[in-house]
C-alpha cells in the first residue's frame, strides 16, 4: 500500500457525509430511506440562476478566470454584504472560494502555524476540527451549555487558561448543529472577549438568510472597525438559494489576507467554475422574496417538527431552533435507559428504521442527535412516525 503523509493518516471523511452515503446505497437497494442527515435544501436553484449558468456556457464563460473570482463578482459580493450586512467592503476584500467550506480551509491554511490553537465554541459542525489539525493546529472547545439554549455565554469560560498560543476563535451564527441564533448583543460580548485575547475571528455565516420568528441575523464584521479588521467572514449562497452542489461561497477580510488566500487558491485549485461564478453575479441580485419563500416553507417543517417532538417529550428534549434548518435533540434519557451510545441509535435507526440523522458525537457532544428538516413534510412526517416507533417498540 502507498505510504500516507502523517497530515492525513489520521483523517476521516466528514461524517455527515458518510451517513448521507450509507443512506444513499440503501436507498439503491430498494429501501424507502429518509435522509435527514446532511444539511442540504430539497429545493432546486431559483431559476433565474440556473439561467445564467447556462447562458454562460453557451456564450463560452468556459475558460480559466481570475484566482480570486471575476471581478464582476467581487463587486457583487462586496455590494451585496455592503447592503445586507451593514458593513462597507471593498471588491478587493473578496475571494470567491469553492463553497464556504473551502473558504475555511484556505482561511485556516493561512491563518494558523504548526503548534497553534483554535477556539471553538462545541457543540460544532464537524468539518472545523479536522480542518484545523490539517493546518497541524489543535482544538480547544469552549463549552455550550443546553441550560444555555447553547447560546455563548463568555461568563462560563472564565476559569479557563487560554494558552498564548491560541489564534483565532470561529463563530457560527446561525449555528450548526443548534440552529441558535446569536443576538446582537450576545455578538458583542463574545467579540469583546476574543479581541481582549488577541484572537482573530473567524465567522461562519453560510445560515444568514435562514432565520425564524422576525430575528434578524447580525454580521460580526458589522459590530465596529475593530471587529471587522480582526474578522475573516466567511458565507455563500450553498443553503440560501439551494446550491449546495454548485461549490459557490465567498470570503472577506483585509486585502493583504485575500490576496494570499487567492495565491493559495491559484497553487490548488485555480478558481471557482466559470459559468458558477457567472450566474453567482445573478445570485447576488435576487430580491430578498426568493430566499423568503424557501424560508417560509422551512418554518411551516420547523414548526411540525417541533410539534411531533413535543409529543415525545418523556424520551427526549430538544433546543428550539431560530435559524438553519437542524434541531439539536437531548436523547440522553432513552439512551441511557437503552444502554446505547448516540452512534449506536443512529447506526440502528437508518438500517432498521431506514432514517438518518447525525449523532451529537459528532459535533463534540454525546447523548445528542442532530437531525435536518429540510425536506418535505410528507418526508417528515413519516421520519417521525418511525422515530416513534423506534424509540417505543
Ligand atoms: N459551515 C457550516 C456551518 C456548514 O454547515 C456548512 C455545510 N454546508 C458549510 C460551512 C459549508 O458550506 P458549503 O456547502 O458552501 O461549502
Ligand atoms: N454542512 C452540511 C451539514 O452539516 C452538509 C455536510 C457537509 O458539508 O459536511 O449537514
């Protein structure tokens, strides 16, 4: 066998993408499953931007392009955030990077030595840790609490010793595995405390257009100079417009740092497709009634689900999701009284029950399970039904 690189022979492949497969192949054998495990809207794009990409390919938007993205595009994006989340960017603070996942990659790669840390507040979504220890950093979680609403509460890490190798700290608000959202105020406070501590920040917001009950989504980088010169944002349009699969998102910090991401873009992978990049100029444009729909939709799943888990209250309790499209359930009672770890039940509900959801482990917390509600609510009403069965056969 070819001998790996000590980087990656430890490294997994992210979880929820493996249950996705596990529920995939199932699927291909004949099995009803429902899948309600990767974060990913049933939608399709809107079409105004599928129009564009394929008005692209035929005018031949088909070659190489900039390393940091069309500059057309650069503008979009720095106008879009410049009007939406309340804070001035410049075109050249942009990279348009393949999905938000790989903005944080680069962003890591560039941000973090060999020997250094990175805070993030846990429960979190999966790819983070690995991420980080690819750039050869290490983690160190800062609890949230269910007490909390696992809402960030810097009063709780005051006993903690953050080593002065610590660099940076990332932010996801809306949250995934939670769905919480963090107030304006709750940002501040946590900003403070990261800047107190030299950290820089980097803020997760692929969920910003993905909020409930009249809340409204705060930018980090929109809290003051100070906050916005010591931020790296990082978002997209993956979970907004329902393109997940067209590896589409951006990031915006100081231009020194942009454009030593895009250099590090230029050595990878050259840029993001060209007509992808072509139709996003389009994305950017979309008045805020196509997100709403979706999201309209997306609170009328939320809402029942949060109703069938009510109804399951003597196994389970849950935190109520602002944001996103996940509910984060406490399921530490039936486990325990089952003698089941979390990866255990969720093994057994997608081969036996033919339901997938995450276990919490994966997102650094035991005795939880994540699950998405992003599909159909004649998907989710059977998931439940199953769930119930399950959890009271
Ligand atoms: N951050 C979070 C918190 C996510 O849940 C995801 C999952 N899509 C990403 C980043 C990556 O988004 P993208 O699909 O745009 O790469
Ligand atoms: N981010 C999505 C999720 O948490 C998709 C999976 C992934 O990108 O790893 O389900």
């Amino acid at each position: 066998m070819l001998k790996l690189a000590n980087r990656v022979s430890t490294l997994k492949s992210s979880s929820i993408m493996e249950i996705s497969a596990k529920a995939a192949q199932l699927k291909a054998q004949g099995y009803e499953v429902i899948s309600l495990a990767a974060g990913e809207p049933d939608f399709n794009t809107p079409q105004p931007i599928q129009a564009a990409a394929t008005l692209a390919m035929k005018e031949g938007i088909t070659k190489y392009t900039p390393a940091a993205g069309f500059q057309a595009l650069r503008e979009a994006i720095a106008k879009k955030v410049t009007k939406e989340n309340s804070y001035s960017v410049d075109p050249e603070e942009v990279l348009v990077t393949s999905g938000a996942k790989h903005g944080l990659y680069l962003t890591l790669q560039c941000l973090v030595n060999p020997g250094e840390a990175v805070l993030i507040p846990t429960p979190a979504w999966v790819s983070y840790r690995p991420m980080i220890e690819l750039a050869g950093a290490s983690v160190i979680p800062l609890p949230l609490y269910e007490e909390d609403g696992y809402r960030p509460n810097v009063d709780r890490w005051k006993g903690m010793a953050i080593p002065p190798n610590a660099k940076g700290i990332i932010i996801n608000s809306p949250n995934n595995p939670t769905g919480v959202v963090y107030s304006r105020e709750e940002l501040m406070k946590l900003t403070g405390w990261a800047l107190q501590r030299n950290l820089w920040i980097i803020s997760d917001e692929i969920y910003e257009k993905i909020v409930y009950d009249n809340l409204a989504h705060t930018s980090v980088a929109a809290l003051g100079p100070e906050a916005k010169r010591a931020t790296i944002t990082i978002s997209g349009f993956s979970k907004s417009y329902a393109m997940t699969g067209w590896r589409f998102g951006w990031a915006i910090a100081d231009k020194p740092f942009i454009s030593k991401m895009a250099a590090l873009q230029s050595q990878s992978n050259s840029h993001v497709t060209s007509f992808v990049q072509w139709a996003a100029i389009t994305a950017c444009d979309l008045p805020e009634s196509v997100a709403g729909s979706m999201v309209a939709e997306f609170d009328k799943r939320r809402r029942y689900c949060m109703e069938r888990l009510d109804k399951l209250s003597q196994h389970l309790s849950y935190t109520r999701p602002t944001g996103a499209f996940y509910i984060f359930i406490n399921l530490s009672k039936w486990l325990i009284a089952n003698k089941m770890t979390d990866l255990e039940f969720c093994k057994d509900l997608l081969e036996i029950a033919h339901v997938g959801m995450v276990p919490g482990s994966s997102f650094g917390k035991e005795h939880t399970i994540r699950m998405s509600y992003a599909t159909n609510l004649e998907n989710l009403t059977k998931a439940f039904d199953r769930l119930e069965s399950f959890l009271t056969r």
